[in-house]
C-alpha cells in the first residue's frame, strides 16, 4: 500500500496454536524497528471445519486515548436502557 510508510512492520507477539480451526494473535507495530505507541492489538479468526474458509475475524487495537473513569456514568446510562428493553 502507498500509503504506508515502508518501514512500518507488524510485529506477532503471541499465536495460539492448541486450536487448528481457531487462533488469536497479539500484536504490535514497529517504525524503523522502535515500537509505534498505542499500536498494541489483538485478532482472533475462526476457520469452518467444513469449507476450511475463514467464517469470523476481528481485531482489536489499543484506543489513542484511553476514557477511564469517564465512561462510567455513560455506563450506567446505557445499561439502564438495556434493562428497560430499548433496542439499539
């Protein structure tokens, strides 16, 4: 991709291996070999054991800012929609 600095790396931490239908992989991203900050993620794929094609993927990376305490009351909010039935 052009748009990719062409020393931007993937780096796979960790791969689960007990599993040959599922795996979940930690991972981070490196510039010119030095960690890139807040590239931390995680993915986790799912293969059928019929077609053998990938049936399920997600990654999830590590948010630029972190909301913390913030996000409580919002929380708090929304699961009392949940409890009174609202759909989203």
């Amino acid at each position: 991709m052009k748009e990719l600095p062409t020393d931007l790396k993937f780096v796979l931490d960790e791969i689960t291996e007990e599993d040959p239908l599922r795996v979940g992989i930690l991972f981070h991203m490196e510039i010119d070999g030095k960690f890139f900050p807040k590239s931390n993620g995680v993915s986790f794929y799912k293969i059928s054991p019929d077609s053998r094609k990938l049936i399920f993927a997600r990654t999830v990376v590590e948010p630029p800012v972190k909301a913390g305490f913030s996000t409580f009351p919002l929380l708090n909010a929304l699961s009392n929609l949940v409890r009174a039935g609202v759909a989203f």
